[in-house]
C-alpha cells in the first residue's frame, strides 16, 4: 500500500511540475504581450480556467502527503 501511496504522489507532484512549467514559460511571459486595459480581465479568465486543472492535483498532493 505504501508503494501505491508513493507512486501515486510522485505521479501527481510531476503533473503539477509540468503544468507549473507550462505557466512559468508559456503563459507569463504571454501577460506582457496584454494590453494594459485588459490585463485585469486577462489575469482573472486565466485563473479561473487553470484553477480546475490545478485544484484537483493540489488537493491530491496533500491529501497523499499526509497520508
């Protein structure tokens, strides 16, 4: 059970890994391209969509970390 635990965190910390990856070379730099009126709205509609994507695996990273 504890291998299962351990390869089940190890799978969704690499996940979040790759999604803070993602953000950090796709996505920020994208923010300096906005126009400044529209980067509050820009900011906003970004962490609504990438909360349900990251959520979900932070909540899982700790609920198995604690385990």
């Amino acid at each position: 059970m504890t291998r299962i635990l351990l390869l089940l965190q190890a799978l969704t910390s690499l996940m979040l890994m790759g999604i803070i990856w993602c953000v950090q070379l796709c996505h920020y730099p994208m923010f300096e391209r906005l126009d400044p009126e529209s980067f509050g709205e820009s900011l906003r509609w970004h962490g609504q969509a990438i909360t349900p994507l990251v959520e979900p695996l932070m909540m899982a990273a700790q609920l198995l970390a604690s385990w």
